[in-house]
C-alpha cells in the first residue's frame, strides 16, 4: 500500500515510539572491519524465545559488535559503550537460507547481569512480522516501506534513523527500490496493509539485505521458519 507523505511521517513517528529501542547498531572488528562492515541489527521475540537478527552477509563472516546507546541500558552510565559476539557457539547461528544471522539473547543478558546493569529494550513482537500471507500481497506495484536503521554519520556516529522507500515483490523476490546509506544493512523493513475491517494494519516485512540497485529483503515468513531450530533464548 502507498500512503500519501503525511501519513507516511505519521508511521515513521509511530514506528520508533514503539520499537525504536528494537534497534541495536551493529559493526563487524578485526580483520573484517572495513567498508561495508557496519549494519543495523533487531530484536524480535516470539513463543520461543528472544533474538537478535540481523543480516548473515554481514555477522556470518567476521566477529563483530553491538552498539549500546543510552536509552537501551539501566540504570545510566553503568553499561559499556559495547558488547562483543562471536561466530559459532554462544555466537551468532547462521541462517543463510534465509539470509540471517541470529544470536539468542540470553547470553547478552548474562554479560548485562554480570556488569551490573540490564538491558531496556523493545522487541518487534510476532504479532507484527509478517507471515506468508503479508508477502504474497506485496506485488509489483510499489507500497510504502518504512526502514528503521542506524545510519553511519562522516563522525562515526551511528544515530537511530528512519528512511521512507518503496517496497515491491517481483519474481519471488521483496526488494527496496533504492539503495540504502551505509549502516542499513540487516536493519527491519516495515510496511502497511489494509486488514480485514479496512484498518491500516502494521507489518514487519523482514530484514534488509546487501544489493546494487536496490536491496533485497529477507522476509519474516522464511526468518521465522528458521528460528525454532535454534533454540530457546
């Protein structure tokens, strides 16, 4: 669904009242730590556990970092400016089929709990990713996206942004329509629908995915099948 700019800028003002603490930066270190190693990552939980999702192009190859900015921790001044994660166990599970990497977060609360502080955070919630259906609506005509990322300032400051695109689904594949700044790699996509009474109806479409003339986006429905096997957070 296209929305008219006004009420386009009340979604994206809504979207981060209610998940914009969902919103982690994330950077690759070490070797890999170079141009195109900063992304975006986002907490989700469903009736299994916790998680933290972000690309697997970007976390699959390297260790790397989550960002803590002030408003995601307790109590204030107490929790580092970040917190590692690594490849394998205890680290990121690849999920390549479906174009993710996802750490289940119970570690990231045993660090927090250890340091003396804890995580303050909101979750995308599963009520709100979309499901095979959601996709299979999205057509060629271009809707409304609405992309919740932390961009990457010429400082090296990663601010909590919000990019309004185009969102079309042609050949299988979502894409954005647009090439995104740096920083936006695995951050969340949302869009809008019509339900069933005809109410605006807020969807999480998946996450986005590194791309030239565009980028593609990994859908919840292929996220969420692969997050079971994962394991409890």
């Amino acid at each position: 669904m296209l929305l008219d700019p006004d009420a386009e800028n009340d979604v994206a003002y809504e979207l981060c009242q209610i998940v914009g603490r969902a919103i982690l930066p994330y950077r690759r270190t070490g070797e890999a730590d170079r141009d195109g190693g900063d992304g975006t990552a986002v907490l989700f939980r469903d009736a299994t556990g916790e998680y933290l999702l972000t690309a697997d192009a970007l976390a699959g190859v390297a260790p790397g970092e989550i960002g803590l900015r002030a408003s995601v921790t307790e109590p204030a001044g107490v929790a580092p400016a970040s917190v590692s994660v690594t490849l394998g166990e205890g680290g990121w599970v690849r999920r390549p089929e479906a174009g993710v990497a996802v750490l289940p977060t119970a570690d990231l609360h045993r660090q927090a709990g250890e340091g003396g502080w804890a995580w303050r955070t909101q979750e995308v919630v599963d009520a709100i990713a979309a499901d095979a259906e959601v996709i299979a609506r999205l057509s060629a005509e271009p809707g409304s996206a609405f992309v919740l990322a932390h961009g990457v300032r010429e400082d090296g400051s990663r601010p909590l942004e919000v990019a309004i695109e185009r969102v079309v689904r042609a050949d299988g594949t979502v894409r954005i329509t647009a090439d995104l700044p740096p920083g936006y790699v695995g951050a969340p996509v949302f869009g809008v629908q019509a339900d069933a009474d005809g109410e605006l109806a807020l969807h999480c479409l998946g996450l986005v995915l590194p791309g030239s003339d565009g980028h593609p986006v990994a859908t919840f429905d292929r996220i969420r099948a692969a997050l079971p096997t994962v394991g409890d957070a």
